[in-house]
C-alpha cells in the first residue's frame, strides 16, 4: 500500500516561525510546522509491484529507449527530460509525426506518492501512467503487438526481464514493461533543496526574502491552500481559471461543475527549471504564474473557490519567488544509460 503523507493546513501555523521576518515563539511550535515539510524517509512501493533493483535498472533503461516508438526517435525521455525539470521546457508537449499535443508535459519529480496521475487524472496507477503514451497513437504510437515485438527482438531485454522477472516463461509482456518503468520512475525524486536544509535546522540556508516568502506563501499569498505537504501538492483538481476550452478532469466527471476545466495540482519541487507553466504552457515565468493568481484569472462557474484576488505588492512577489527558487535542488546527476542492441 502506498503510504499516506498527513498535510494539515500550513496556515493555521504562521506566527510559529522564528527569524528577523517572524514573530518570536517557541521552539517547540517551530517544531511542529517543520514536520509539515518534512521530506520522507523512503520511497513505499505497492505489494502489487515491489521493488528490485534489477526491474529498476530494466525501467530505466525502457525510459531512455527511442524503439518503444513507432518512429525510433521518441522515448519517455523526450518528453520528460530530467534537465528540464522531468519536463521538455516546451508550452506543449510533441507527439508522434512532430504534432504538437494539446497539452504541456506534466513533470514525473515525485509521482510514488500521488493516486492520480496526468492533468486530467485519467490513469489510476503510475504503472498505468507509464504505459499509455507509449500506446496512444498521438504520442509515441506503439500498438501492443508492434510494442512487444520490439523488445522481444532485442536479446539483451530477454536477459534484462528475465533478471527482474525471475520464475516468469514469457517475462516481456505489457504488464511488466509497464511495472519495470513505474519502479523506475517512482525512485525519481526530487533531491534536496535550500528550504530543506532550512526546516532542518540551517538557518542561512535560505535569505530572508524566501522566508518572507514563506510566510507569503502560506497566508496572503493563499498557495498553501493547494500547493500543501513536501511535494507542495494536495494531488487534487482544480479549475484555476486559465482561458481554455479544455475541459480537464471534468471530461471524466461531466456531472460534477467543480470539475470542468479543472486540472492536477502539480507539485512545486524543481519549479525554476519547469517553464513554461500550466496545463496549456501559457505562462511562461514565474512572474506571471503569480501575476494570473493575483487576478489575472477568468471567471466561471467552475472557478475554484481559493481563487480571489490577492492585492500583493511588487516585494510580495518578489519574496514569493525567492521561496519558490529555494524548492530547487542543485545536486541531482541523472545518468543515461547504455541501451541494449
């Protein structure tokens, strides 16, 4: 079973902090908003598929593969480019025969802990994640039987899936290609960033602007509302208000308002180096991601109501990306493996 990261309302604890930018208080209270934050100790893999270091290697490997499309020229990594934030640094996304798809590509920074995964939450597992693009014609346009025939060609995968499926006649199948990247992919996590260092105990870890920054944050600023937990996601859905005829999440739940033209709370681990933003690329920095939440949003029924305009000062926005900088970690190295001929 996944485990289950309890996230209380961040802002029920401002006041608690203690430097030149907050009110005095206790240790202890300061203690307890860190918890909040805290990174966890270990990645939890399902009974359904546990981990091996032998499937995580094979799942790597799939990743960076081109074959597992129907051109040789895609992998998952085309797409999610860990020098991009796990990202491609594109407002939207390229499909197969250099089509541009109708939305952005959605980072894979810290996905072992979610439920529901893509914009519009339509794939229930991370196995489920990792393989429908491979398989939909506008992505990567592999059909299972040319998929499998593929790999079954290669006699190093043979090796490689024998090795992480022990016991199994046929081990390359649908099922565990989609499992060996789903381990893969789970073990990316975001490394650590300043503010960690910082609710760790580092004082100097970040500047005083982030932490005025994280004050803004988690009060006026009002981001903690859904940006919550380690990951700075609640993985949930909302309609932020971005001018677009997409329907989100609400084309899976058309009789739910709140739902229509709602989209995945993406985590802000990394968030520097993942422009261009929103499910459709159309803010392009991260002033202007603030600048749509302080009023540059549309109105509709569907509007989440955290939406309101914030009146923030040109040094509130200021501070506020200066935390958002300090999520970024600097020290991890992704290396690309050598694939099988």
């Amino acid at each position: 079973m996944y485990k289950s990261i309890i996230v209380l309302p961040v802002f029920l604890f401002v006041g608690l902090l203690v430097s030149p930018v907050f009110a005095d208080t206790g240790s202890d209270d300061i203690h307890q908003l860190k918890q909040l934050y805290l990174r966890p100790s270990k990645v939890v893999y399902p009974p359904s598929n546990p981990y091996s270091k032998e499937k995580e290697n094979l799942g790597k490997t799939l990743f960076f593969d081109p074959r597992l499309s129907a051109s040789g020229t895609q992998s998952c990594a085309t797409c999610h480019n860990p020098s991009f934030g796990w990202e491609d640094g594109m407002a939207k996304a390229v499909g197969h025969s250099h089509k541009e798809l109708a939305r952005s590509t959605p980072s894979i920074l810290n996905l072992a802990w979610d439920h529901l995964f893509f914009w519009d939450g339509r794939a229930s597992s991370l196995e489920e994640q990792a393989i429908l693009p491979i398989i939909s014609e506008a992505e990567m346009n592999m059909s299972s039987d040319q998929l499998l025939a593929v790999v079954r060609g290669i006699s190093e995968y043979n090796q490689l899936f024998s090795g992480a499926f022990p016991r199994q006649e046929q081990p390359i199948n649908l099922e565990n290609i989609s499992k060996a990247i789903a381990t893969y992919e789970r073990g990316i996590v975001s490394g650590k960033a300043p503010f960690d260092y910082w609710i760790e105990g580092n004082d100097e870890a970040i500047s005083e602007k982030a932490k005025r920054g994280f004050v803004l944050f988690n009060t006026k600023a009002n981001c903690a509302a859904c940006h919550s937990g380690w990951q700075f996601s609640d993985s949930s859905f909302h309609d932020i208000g971005i001018p677009s005829d997409d329907l989100g999440r609400g084309e899976f739940i058309p009789h739910l308002s709140s739902m229509q033209h709602a989209f995945k709370t993406m985590g802000l681990r990394n968030i520097e180096q993942r422009a261009p933003y929103m499910h459709n690329g159309s803010q392009k920095t991260l002033e202007e991601v603030i600048n749509h939440y302080d009023g540059g949003f549309i109105e509709r029924d569907s509007l989440s109501d955290e939406m309101k305009i914030l009146n923030l000062t040109s040094s509130e926005k200021k501070d506020l990306i200066y935390f958002l900088k300090a999520l970024t970690s600097r020290d991890q190295v992704v290396t690309i493996p050598i694939l099988p001929k």
